[in-house]
C-alpha cells in the first residue's frame, strides 16, 4: 500500500518536520489550498507520502494512542467544523428530531455481508471506553472520553473481502460545492487504522451521549490521527478497493483541499 502511496505523490526528499509545522498553522487558513496548482498545496502533496512512509515505519503497525485518566479531561470536546447539519441536511434533521429512532449504520461495499445497524443495536455491544486527545491542525488539542463499538468487530460481522484495502467513511453533513456539486464530508482510512484496538464507531462523549454538535449519533475514533480523520454523522462505512472515486479522489474532504491523507500524529 505505501507503494502505491508513493509513486502516486512522487516521493521526494523534503522534510517530514516542516511538511508539520505547516500543517499545523490551522484547518481555516487552508481553505486557498483547494486551488489545484497552488504551489504551497503541492508541497504539502509531496511531503505527504514521506509523512506516510515514516511515521508508519517508526510507530509499529498497531501501538497504541496514549490513554489518560478523568482527571485530565479538562473541558468539553471543543466543537469544530460542521457543528449543526439540521440547518441544511432535511434527512438529518428528521433522524434527530425523533431522537435517531431511525438511524442506520450502513457497512458496505466489498464485504459478505452487508450490514445495518440501528443506534440501539450498537449501543448494545461490547463496547470500548478511551481518554484520548484530539489534535486539530488548527492548533488546539482537547482530552476527551469516548465509548463505541470497535470497528473491527463490526468490519468482521460484516466479513471484509480479500482485495479490500480501504475504508471510506461517509456523512451526512455537506460542507459546500454548491448545489450542483455538493460536497458531503467523508474521510478514508486503511485497514490498519479501521482495525486498530482503539478505533471505535463512538456513540458517547465523557459519560453522556454524544452531541450534535461533536457528531451524533456515530462519529469515528481513529486515535492515531489528527482532527479532520475523525469523521462525524456517518452513516456509512464503504469497504473499498481505492478512494480516488470518492469526492475528488484525495481520500476525504479536506484531502480533497491539500491536507494529508495519512494525517497521523
Ligand atoms: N462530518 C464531519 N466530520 C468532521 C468535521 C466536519 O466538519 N464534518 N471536522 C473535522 C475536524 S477538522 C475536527 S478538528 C473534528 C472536530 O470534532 P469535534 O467537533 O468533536 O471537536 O472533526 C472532524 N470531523
Ligand atoms: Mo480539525
């Protein structure tokens, strides 16, 4: 997979430690980074592959996101990006209203057995519980506690095929593109990332349920990565092939405007 990573984005010898300190002058800031031929969007593209190659080289394929304790939870989890799509999402807005009574997770794509799953349904599995930090490139980090079920095991109900390579993550929230083009905000991951003990399809935020406003009623917990890899409103987990039929082909929407795609921390 880092093989195809590479010669996509034409590795070259920049440095992973500026590649970062860029990215970390902030999510709104790079909003000009859509823009395909901006050359500060081709440096992040090209320093991203590198990124990729060494982070997963020096952190192991499964080590753990560190876990702290209650006490360090010192406030709310910081609400960013979409925060409301009752505003213009009608189908979201009904599933609310009548308290996600509706709601369905959808696994599908290449998997045995495609799968669905009501908020109840999940909430009533083996669950998983993690204080961990969320990092957004914006600069501000926030200790959070979450509970959901790992993804994994909903990965494995749904009996992943050979060929299957990525996960895509799909929400309900649009986050602009007009109304011709819309484009709703889905994220992508690999398998080592979707398989990780620490990876959960979160239903509750520090010991209540989780808010509209930090992506009820499923958001995913990839605790390795940074911010805008932790998709909120999803309704759908794509099993897939590749991402580059997904939005416009970067793997999530903010790849789709010059982030990383591997965006580990
Ligand atoms: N669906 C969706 N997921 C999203 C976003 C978004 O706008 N829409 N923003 C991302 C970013 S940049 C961050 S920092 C976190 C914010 O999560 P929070 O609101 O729970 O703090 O969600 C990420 N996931
Ligand atoms: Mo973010």
């Amino acid at each position: 997979m880092s093989g195809l990573i590479l010669n996509r984005r034409r590795l070259i010898g920049l440095g992973a430690a500026s590649a970062g300190s860029l990215v970390l002058a902030g999510c709104d800031q790079f909003d000009f980074l859509g823009q395909r031929n901006d050359p500060v969007r081709d440096f992040l593209e090209r320093a991203n592959s590198l990124t990729y190659a060494a982070q997963r080289a020096l952190v192991g394929q499964q080590a753990l996101a560190r876990e702290f304790s209650e006490s360090e939870i010192r406030q709310g989890q910081r609400p960013n990006g979409s925060t409301d799509p009752r505003q213009n999402v009608a189908e979201y807005r009904t599933l609310e209203a009548n308290g996600f009574a509706g709601y369905k997770l959808r696994i599908t794509g290449l998997v045995e057995t495609p799968k669905e799953y009501s908020l109840a349904e999940l909430q009533n599995m083996p669950s998983r519980t993690q204080i961990t930090r969320h990092d957004c490139v914006e600069g501000w980090s926030c200790i959070a506690k979450w509970t959901g079920v790992p993804l994994g095991r909903l990965l494995d109900e749904a009996k992943v095929k050979p060929g299957a390579k990525f996960i895509v993550y799909h929400c309900y929230d649009v986050m602009g593109g007009g109304l011709s083009k819309p484009e709703p905000y889905y994220e992508s991951s690999d398998l080592i990332d979707a398989y990780h003990p620490q990876t959960i399809a979160a239903y509750g935020l520090n010991g209540g349920a989780l808010p509209v406003e930090n992506g009820a009623p499923i958001r995913i917990r990839i605790e390795r990565a940074l911010g805008y890899k932790q998709p909120k409103y999803v309704h759908t987990i794509e099993v897939a092939d590749g991402f580059s039929q997904y939005g416009l082909g970067q793997g999530g929407y903010w790849e789709d405007h010059g982030y990383d795609w591997y965006g580990g921390i």
